[in-house]
C-alpha cells in the first residue's frame, strides 16, 4: 500500500499494518510497508499539538491509531488470528511514541504545581461535592431539553464504543495483592459485570437499549462515528490501566467517574422522558443512577482515601487523575453535542 495522501488513507493502511502476518520481521526486510505510514505519524505528532487547519484529523489520525493498538488487551471473541501483533515491538513503539507526545500536551492543560500542593483529600471532598449536582453546562442544557430522537440515536451510537464493553479496563487493576482497597474495586466491577450474570451486566442493558431503536449491537460497529475527544478518553483509561505507575491517577479518574456519573445519566434519563421513550430505552439510565450513587462514594472514601494515607507522597496524583478525567471528559462531551447538532444520523 503506497501512494497515500490523506490521514484517512494512512488510517486504513495502519488497520491493515496491525492485522499483517509476521509483522516485525517483515517491516524489517521491507520498510517500504511503512514508509508512507511514518510519514504521515511524523506530521500527525506535529499538527495535533500545535494552531493549525489540519490539528483535528491529525488528532483524529493518532487517536484512532491508539485506539486500533489499544483494543487488543480485550479480547472480543472473533478470530484468533487477529491478535498476531499484540506483542509486536514495531506496534509497541508506534504506541509509545504517540503516547509520548500526546501525554506531554494533555499535562500542559493542567495546573500540576497547584495541584501538588493541595491537601488531597479535602481536594476531592471538595470536588465530589460539586460534581454530584454540577452547574447546567451548555450541553447539559443541550440534552436536557434540546436533542431530538435522531440526536439522541447517534449519542447512543457514539457512547456504545464503550457501552458495549463497560468496565473492561477497570478489569486491568485488580490483579496483585488483596486488601479493603482491591475488594471495593473488586465490588465495582461486580456490580457492573451483574455479578457474573449477562441478563443483568450493564452492557447488556445498553444493547437493549439501542435494540429498542433499531440500532446494531455489536461492539464498535459505530467506531467511524466517534469523535476523536472520546478515544482520547477512551486511550487515556488504557494507558492508566496497563501502567501500575498511574495507578493513582487511573483511581482518581474512576472517582471522577463515579460520583459524575449520576448527574450525567440524569441528563440523558430526562431527555428520554421528554420524547416519552419506552422502560426499555431508559432502563440503562436507571440502573446506573442507582449503582453509581453508591459507587461514587465507595472510590471517595474506601480507595482514594485509603490511597492517599497509603502513599502520601504521591497523592497528589489521584486530583491529578480526577481532574484530567473531568477536563478529558467535558471535552469529549462538547465534541459529542457538536456532532449531534451538525449531523443527519438515521
């Protein structure tokens, strides 16, 4: 595959680089294979970070390559062949160098001096404070009252990239050591898996939801739809997750999540009463308003407050995490209710 002249092509040729028998050894003998690929990685590790027209496909570009890296610590139950690569050290230096990058920015849009000084705890009472009943954003407002059915679809669409395998990453953490800390995380998971029943698993719940609209219920069958903000969010929780280092961080971000997540669903739960939709298109709603209630107070009090008496000099870096999934999280948000506002989704 030569010849290519847009980040779409070269995303294609990396979909098709990935899945390549013998990868390694073949890159080594032929480098023209990636030769047009570099090329446009190199450009895309320029143009994504800095003010330029071609910043948001060069971000698309690097996020969807991630993403395409990144999906194969899950197994999806389709052919085994297609996991050939997963140990390939040519895919393992592609993803470390647009981690690399990508990490570096997504620090710069934070406070990090401030936040180390802050006293930890107190910090994240604070913000669970705030983000169990936050203020009405522009895209609260937007759903709440203005997304009609075809909007509302494509949301679905979009948000069952991870719908459909939720909790999966989380999955990655609990191995090691057991103490109150593993157990209550051990507890989450539970609880989203339905306790080891399908009928009652969260995903489950969220395809029968878009069943109900006569959507397709396969994981990413919707992948193309998705916004780069969203894998961003998506390949940060991967990188937290594999990487025990940001073990912290990843706890911080999921208490984020947790406690977030009922005034989020809350939106999408009142939008769905408004078109007067069916039990069966809200009931994902309601479960995780209820679940998620408790869960947000389980990672505030019983694992990111244990951790922060556990590492004290480190704490610091659950705020850290908790703020990058707030700010990552509003910005794939505002990026979703743009395409809704701008789309002709049927």
């Amino acid at each position: 595959m030569v010849g290519i002249c847009s980040y779409e092509q070269a995303d294609q040729q990396f979909a098709w680089l990935i899945n390549l028998q013998n990868l390694d050894p073949r890159v080594k003998r032929e480098p023209i294979l990636i030769r047009e690929f570099e090329k446009f990685l190199s450009l895309a590790l320029t143009e994504a970070y800095t003010e330029n027209s071609q910043a948001e496909r060069a971000n698309w570009f690097l996020q969807r390559s991630l993403y395409r890296i990144n999906r194969l610590k899950l197994f999806w139950y389709d052919s085994l062949e297609l996991y050939t690569n997963e140990r390939s050290t040519y895919i393992e230096e592609i993803r470390d160098r647009i981690e690399s990058v990508w990490q570096e920015w997504e620090l710069t849009q934070l406070d990090i001096q401030k936040i180390q000084q802050l006293d930890v705890k107190q910090a994240l009472q604070e913000r669970a404070d705030i983000d169990l009943n936050p203020p009405i954003s522009e895209s609260k407002r937007y759903l709440r009252d203005g997304i009609d059915l075809e909007g509302y679809k494509l949301l679905l669409a979009i948000a069952s990239l991870d719908g459909l395998v939720e909790a999966s990453r989380l999955s990655r953490i609990l191995g090691g050591a057991s103490n109150e800390i593993q157990a209550t995380l051990m507890r989450v998971l539970l609880e989203e898996y339905g306790n080891g029943r399908l009928s009652r698993k969260h995903s489950t719940f969220f395809a029968q939801m878009m069943a109900e609209f006569g959507l397709r219920t396969e994981p990413e069958a919707y992948l193309d739809l998705v916004p780069w903000q969203v894998l961003a969010s998506i390949n940060h929780n991967f990188l937290l997750t594999e990487r025990k280092r940001h073990f912290l961080r990843y706890n911080g971000g999921l208490t984020y999540f947790e406690i977030a997540g009922p005034a989020i669903y809350t939106d999408y739960l009142e939008a769905a009463k408004r078109m007067r939709l069916s039990d069966a298109a809200m009931s994902y709603w309601e479960l995780h308003i209820r679940e998620d209630e408790r869960h947000g107070q389980w990672m505030l009090t019983d694992v990111a407050f244990l951790l922060a008496d556990m590492y004290p000099n480190d704490a610091w870096e659950l705020v850290l995490g908790y703020d990058q999934e707030k700010l990552m999280g509003d910005r794939a948000a505002a990026a979703v209710m743009t395409l809704i506002q701008n789309s002709n989704f049927k």
